[in-house]
C-alpha cells in the first residue's frame, strides 16, 4: 500500500477493528442519521487519520450507552424483586417492600439546580 499524496490516510480492516465497529455504531444512532432510511448520509468536516469521533457524536453515544446500561439495571433490579415477591407469596410471607432507587448525587445536584424554580437572573 503507498500513499503517494500529502494527506494522511488510516487504514483498517473492518471485521477486526473494535474502534471502528464501536465508531459504526456511534454514527448509526447520530443526530440526523435515527430514523432515516438506510444509505442516508451524514454530512461532517474531514478529521485526522487516528482521531477520534467527533466530539458531538461520541458525547451523545456515551450518553445513549449510559441510558442503555441504566435501562439494563433497572430492569435487573426489578426482576430480582419480582423474584422476592415470588418467593415470599410461595413461602406464605409478606412480601418485601420495593426498595427506593438509588440516587446519583451529582446528578440529583443538577437536578435540583435546574428546578428549583428560581426565576432567571434579569439581562445585564
């Protein structure tokens, strides 16, 4: 393989790369990509051979996988109740009261900064 001009080029082999199957995927669920029929295009600026995605697609990816893993840990927990329940009713018992979700404090911070219903500081 030779490059004979002066841009940099990446080369990959798809059906062994993690990156770029995880980059795939990211671009999959990109803004402007859900929904569209398959074969539509995307429109971004150039990047360098070796960077990464684009700083808005994989911030939204992160934020798409960590929707997925709580999803996933929700529904783990509400199974392992539903578990409890059962085997309290088999045995006779009362079953136990539903546990309180857990709370991410920082995100309980922001949370609470945003609806405090304080009105918007007047323009300058």
């Amino acid at each position: 393989l030779v490059n004979d001009t002066a841009v940099d080029v990446e080369v990959f082999a798809v059906d062994f790369d993690a990156r770029f199957a995880a980059d795939e995927l990211a671009l999959r669920h990109a803004e402007g990509l859900k929904g569209r029929p398959e074969g539509a295009k995307l429109f971004l600026p150039p990047r360098a051979a070796g960077d990464g995605l684009w700083a808005h697609i994989q911030e939204a990816e992160d934020a798409r996988l960590a929707a997925e893993a709580a999803a996933a840990a929700e529904a783990e927990a509400e199974a392992a109740y539903q578990a409890l329940v059962a085997e309290a009713l088999e045995k006779g018992e009362e079953p136990p009261p539903r546990p309180e979700p857990e709370v991410d404090e920082a995100a309980a911070e922001n949370a609470e900064g945003e609806d405090a219903g304080d009105p918007p500081p007047p323009p300058p």
